[in-house]
C-alpha cells in the first residue's frame, strides 16, 4: 500500500474531533512548507526567465491584456504572483520571505524592476504581500525557473484541460452525458475560460476549482455521513484559499457543495441530501476562513502585530464597502456589476437561451415518459447557486472592482442549476462503470435518453 494511502486509512480511522484537529495544524504547516520550498528556488533562475519573457513580449508592463477571445486578460494580478519572493532584503530567511511574500508589484513596476536588474541594477521589492497565502508561487516559481513564462502558460493550458476533463468524467459517470453537456457549456462558451493561461494566477484557482470538486466526486462515499463531508470540504476550501485566493471562491463553494450533493442524492430521501449538503457548505467556508486566519497568524508572529492589523482592517473595510468610482454601495452593485459584465459576453444570451430550451425539452420529456421528477431532491442540488449571489452582496466593493472575472461565478451557477434540473439522479451515488457506456450507447441508437430507476424512498 502506497504511503499516502496508508496514512489516509490511519487517518480515517481516527475520531472525528481528531481527524479536524489535524486537519487544522496540517493545511497551514503544509501550506507554510510549500511557501518555503517554493521561495528556496535561486532568484537568478526566475529572473533570468521573467527577462527573457520581457524581450520576447510575453510578459508586459500593460497591466490588462487581451486574450484570443477578444475578451480582457487579467495580468494586473499575475505581475504580482509569478515574481512572489523576488526583491526581499539580503539576509531574509525562507520562512521569513515565505511570509512576507515580498513582490514586483503591478506589470509597470514589475517589468522596470526587471529590466533594471537584468542592466546591472539591485533588485527590490514594491512591497509584502502577506494578507494572502499566495499559494500559486509555490508553482510559478519552480515552474518559470524550469518552464519559463511560455512552458508556464502551457502546462497552465494542459492543467486546465486535465481538470475540466476530469471534472466533466465523474459528471458523466454519475448523472449522464446530458447534464455534464450542460453544466460545462456556460462556463466553457460564456467566459473567458479559454484565455485563462493568460493570466497564470486566474489558471490556477480555476484549475484548483475544478479539480477540488472532481475529488470529492470521485473519493466521498455515497453513504458519507455529515461529519465526514464537513471535514473533506474543509479541506477544499483550505486549499482552494491557498493557491486560488479570491479567484471566484463562491464559484469554487458552490461547485464543492452541489458536488457532495449528487454523491448523496441516490442514497435516501431529500432531507438526507440537504443535511449533507449543509454540512458541505457549513465546512468549506470554514476551511477557506482558517487558511486564511492561519495565515494573518502566522505573518503577525514574524512581521508584528500591528503592522499585520493595520494593512488587514484597511482591506477588510475595502474589500466590503471601499469607495471606488460609480459605486454607490449599496448590496446589490456588485451583484449588477457581475451580472452585467456576464451577460456582455460575446455569446451569453445564445448560451443561455439554447441551454434553457434544452433543459425544459429534457423536462417534458422525462414527464411525459412518466419518470420520477424527484423535485424536492433538485431544488436541494440548486440551492447552491445563492451563494455568488450573497458573495457579491457581501464582498460588494471587491466583486464590483473585479467584475471582469468575477462573472464566472453566475455562469458556474448557471451550469449547476443546469446539472440539477437535467441529472440522472439514479446514477447519481454510483460510479458508472464501462457497461453504462454500452448502454447509453444502444439507448441512444433507440433515440431517448437512458432509463432511470429512481430509489424507493426518493421523493
């Protein structure tokens, strides 16, 4: 037996309050570990690969480019996570630098930082950026001393693939090839999905996203109970905080929770799956506020006290209700910021009207046939798609800043209520095995959709 797996059985077998014990002392020493390896990778290495970007254009001092799509890349935000670790004081410690996460700044000063280095200049810091874990640097840095800039956006592209695919196949393998269609379809076609290697930081929490609902799919038993599922999204929020920050956290919560609800959705009545998918909710938020806590904890320890609340009050009050030009502050103005932002995508309005029709025909259909509607069992797997909407009513000065990505969060939305109205909610809570692929295959010939048995006591 591999050693992970041994120490995930021992693991297992412990009482839950200890299994959350560790969890908790294990994701931030984990997270702190990767900081620390990341930032022992020589600064020549990464410096010598940023320069080369710069003469080659990859890498520009434009803080927003624009992707093959047309639609607007976020390097504002990459400038300041691929040159995490740079610039730091002659003597700084690795756990130090690892804290502080000392940065180039935004692309005009990052790629004048640069330039300046590689003309004999001294390399310094813009400022620390210690209010997040930045976890992403843990894999830009190795990755652009190896890769480059250009082999990092590659494996960004290939890694985004890789997740949506696997993503898409545990959808497929429980709920039918028509619901994952679906699901996939608004986030695919109606943002910039596509574009997302353009702007690393971006790739990365979608790559995290999506591959942290695979997981649970994948790896929660259909009989789990709620203790269990709270601590497996505990630690998908944990993680999900670490390398993806506030790259649609409320996508990535809502994809965690539904998730966990089509895993119990075959085993019992609708009450059973709401009291999971509570407990889903109720852990992934909290693991996503420890990381982040942890994280305030440990900078105030090695940085002070003080500094460390001043800079965090200020972005707490900013991120919540901050002054920013044509906001009123009001809860709903991020909400109608996204939103509209969303609906300007290029093909929205067809993506939307096309995937509607096909999943009310899929509903007339299933009730002429006389199939289970099993309603009350939907509506749970659909709740979750109020979270973007309280997101942005909370963090409503962040979301309005940040609208050109933070959309993506009502398109994943959309494609959840999507999966729920349209999934096979008979296979929901079994792996499908090669035989189903068979027959999907014959019913398909047949011309109708696959046969669903619904369990007894499903409403």
């Amino acid at each position: 037996m591999p050693a992970s797996t041994a120490f995930g059985a021992r693991l297992g077998r412990l009482p839950l309050l200890a299994r959350a014990v560790a969890l908790a002392v294990l994701l931030p020493l984990g997270g702190l570990t990767l900081m620390v390896l990341a930032d022992l990778v020589p600064d020549r290495l990464v410096m010598d690969e940023l320069y080369e970007a710069v003469t080659t254009g990859s890498l520009d001092a434009e803080p927003y480019g624009i992707g093959y799509t047309g639609r607007q890349v976020d390097e504002w935000s990459e400038c300041k996570r691929i040159t995490i670790g740079l610039g730091d004081p002659p003597g700084t410690g690795p756990i130090e630098s690892a804290v502080r996460s000392p940065t180039l700044g935004f692309c005009p000063t990052a790629v004048g930082s640069i330039v300046g280095w590689a003309e004999g200049e001294g390399l310094t810091s813009a400022y620390d950026y210690f209010r997040y874990w930045n976890g992403s640097a843990a894999v830009f840095r190795p990755s652009i001393a190896l890769l480059g800039v250009d082999g990092t956006r590659m494996l960004a592209a290939m890694s985004l693939v890789a997740a949506l695919g696997w993503l898409l196949w545990e959808l497929r393998r429980r709920v039918g090839r028509l619901a994952t269609a679906l699901f996939a379809a608004p986030l695919v076609a109606s943002t910039d999905f596509i574009d997302l290697p353009g702007a690393l930081v971006q790739a990365v929490g979608m790559v995290v996203l999506l591959s942290s609902a695979a997981a649970l799919l994948r790896w929660l038993p259909p009989a789990v109970r709620p203790g269990s599922v709270a601590l497996a999204t505990f630690a998908a929020g944990a993680v999900f905080l670490f390398f993806g920050d506030l790259t649609n956290p409320d996508a990535a919560w809502t994809l965690a929770v539904v998730s966990v609800g089509l895993v119990a959705a075959g085993t019992g009545p609708w009450t059973r799956v709401a009291g999971t998918t509570v407990a889903a909710a109720a852990g992934w938020i909290a693991g996503f506020a420890w990381m982040w806590f942890t994280k305030w904890v440990i900078s105030a320890v090695v940085i002070g006290y003080d500094t460390v609340r001043t800079v965090i009050t200020f972005q707490v009050e900013a991120r919540l209700d901050g002054e920013q030009p044509g906001f009123d502050g009001s809860p709903i103005e991020g909400i109608r910021r996204s939103w509209t932002e969303w609906w300007a995508q290029p093909v929205t309005t067809l993506v939307v009207v096309a995937c509607t029709a096909v999943a009310v025909g899929v509903v007339v259909a299933r009730t002429r046939r006389g199939e289970p509607g099993r309603w009350s069992t939907r509506a749970v797997l659909a709740a979750p798609v109020v979270i973007p909407i309280v997101w942005h009513a909370v963090l409503r000065s962040h979301t309005y800043i940040h609208a050109f990505f933070a959309y993506r969060s009502f398109a994943i939305a959309f494609g959840v209520l999507l999966l729920a109205v349209t999934a096979r909610l008979a296979r929901a809570a079994t792996h499908r095995e090669p035989v189903d692929d068979a027959v999907d295959a014959a019913v398909d010939a047949a011309g109708r959709d696959e046969v669903a048995v619904a369990p007894p006591s499903s409403v």
